[in-house]
C-alpha cells in the first residue's frame, strides 16, 4: 500500500489532469484513505 502512494505521489499533475477528472482523482484518493482506515 505504501509503495502505491509513493507511486501515486510522485505523478506529474499534468498526466493526473490528463488521464482523469478531478472528480476521478478525488474518487481514488477517497477509496485509497478508506483502504488505509481499515488496515
């Protein structure tokens, strides 16, 4: 799980406003603190 927010972290803005929608980025950021909650 660390190793995917280190991953996630050191994505250039530019690609996340690229690929997705900010609503899509707030979307996986939410499911990625829910998964840390549970753990």
């Amino acid at each position: 799980m660390h190793e995917q927010l280190y991953a996630f972290n050191n994505t250039p803005i530019g690609t996340l406003r690229i690929g997705c929608s900010s609503t899509m980025a707030q979307n996986v950021l939410a499911e990625m603190t829910a998964e840390m909650l549970q753990e």
